[in-house]
C-alpha cells in the first residue's frame, strides 16, 4: 500500500501527529515551569 493511499493514511494525518507533539511540548513547559518554582524555592526562598 503507497503512502498516498487513502487508507494508509486516516490516523496519521498531519493534525493527529501535531497533536501528540503538542502534548510533549505542553509537558515540557509544565515541567520547565516546576523546575524554575523548586529552583526559585531552594535558590531564594
């Protein structure tokens, strides 16, 4: 099956690849941003 097949394509369109790196991009930040409190915390508090 080529990959310009219809079939081959459905779940694996550019929107359902965009949103799983949109989760691990939102993780990141989450993380990045208790990374900085706890180091805040430690550094000043």
């Amino acid at each position: 099956m080529s990959a310009t097949n219809s079939h081959h394509r459905i779940g694996q369109d550019v929107d359902s690849v965009d949103q799983l790196s949109s989760v691990v991009i939102l993780g990141l930040a989450i993380a990045g941003g208790i990374a900085a409190v706890v180091l805040d915390l430690l550094l000043i508090g």
